[in-house]
C-alpha cells in the first residue's frame, strides 16, 4: 500500500477499511516517534476555533508547529456549548490567553438549513438536541461566533478575540471586524 496521505479512497478500502489505514499510518509513526516532552498547555497560549472542513490545514496555514496551540474544530467552526466548554477548560485550567476564530470560503453550512434537524427527526423518530448552525453571511458568523465567546461567563480572557475567514482558493486570511 502506497504511503500517500491522499490515496483515493477506493484505494484504502482495497486494501482494507480507512481507518485500517489509519491504524496502519501510526504504527509507521509510532515507530520513529520520541515522546517531546511537551506539557499540555499550548506554547503560544492561544486556542483556535475552526471548521472541520478537510480542506483547511491549520498548521500549515498559521505556521503553527506541535504544541504551540489548542485546535478545537466542528462544523462551522460554531462557538456551541461545547466550545464554550472547550475553550474554558483550555484557559482555565491550561493557560490560554487568546482566541483566534477561523470560519471559511464554500462552507457546508451555507447549503444547509435548521429544516436539516426535522428531516432526521422524520427518518430517525428523534429531533436532534443541537442546532444545524446553517449560515448565509459567512462574515456574520465569524461576528457571532466572536460575540458568543466575548459573552461568555466561564472564559476569563476575552480581550484577544479575533476572527477571520479563511479563502479556500487562495489560502489566506481575512480578518472580519466585530460589530459594535
């Protein structure tokens, strides 16, 4: 089995599941790897709140090396409960300090709706507890979402919060200023 990262997935799936391949992939990496002696907290004191979206390579994007930061990562990139959750952990029990918001060009969510949760409820009987987080105005969002983290009661640090829209096609940043 070739060892590129971007073998076509009928390929992984010929020569066993995906997450064989994965599998596979870190015993390759465990095999060279030496424990750095890292400690949790992030080296750059920064937590990044970004989709999941596959095509955005954070790392590569920020310069970002092993930790330097915290990667939290969901659809959209929506500041839920859960990344309030994350990100207070993140500054109250391991150090951070800033947050960097990191939505995108083409995302998903712009094609969906809430109606996406009543169509699960239809086929599974359930109506799902979370909301979609669909959004048409990507720059809106990226305002929401810093909105939702300056808010927030549990984050002690809310004076470096800064989001931006990441251009799938080109590679680079816009940073999107607050509202008011």
């Amino acid at each position: 089995m070739s060892t590129s990262p971007h073998l076509p997935a009928e390929s992984a799936v010929a020569s066993g599941t995906v997450t064989d391949r994965l599998v596979e992939a870190n015993q390759r990496y465990a095999s060279a790897f030496t424990d750095p002696g890292m400690d949790a907290r992030p080296v750059l004191r920064v937590a990044v709140v970004a989709c999941m979206d596959a095509r955005l390579d954070l790392h590569a994007a920020l310069g970002l090396e092993l930790g330097d930061c915290h990667t939290i990562r969901n659809a959209g990139g929506a500041v839920t409960d859960d990344v309030i959750r994350s990100l207070t952990i993140s500054q109250r029990a391991l150090g951070t300090r800033s947050v960097v918001l990191i939505h995108h060009t083409g995302c998903g969510l712009e094609s969906l709706t809430e109606d996406f949760r009543h169509e699960l409820e239809v086929e599974v009987g359930q109506r799902p507890s979370w909301a979609v987080e669909a959004f048409r105005d990507v720059d809106q969002d990226v305002r929401q979402s810093m909105q939702r983290v300056r808010t927030s009661p549990f984050l002690l640090h809310t004076d470096d919060v800064r989001g931006f829209v990441f251009d799938v096609k080109t590679g680079l940043l816009r940073e999107i200023e607050p509202t008011g």
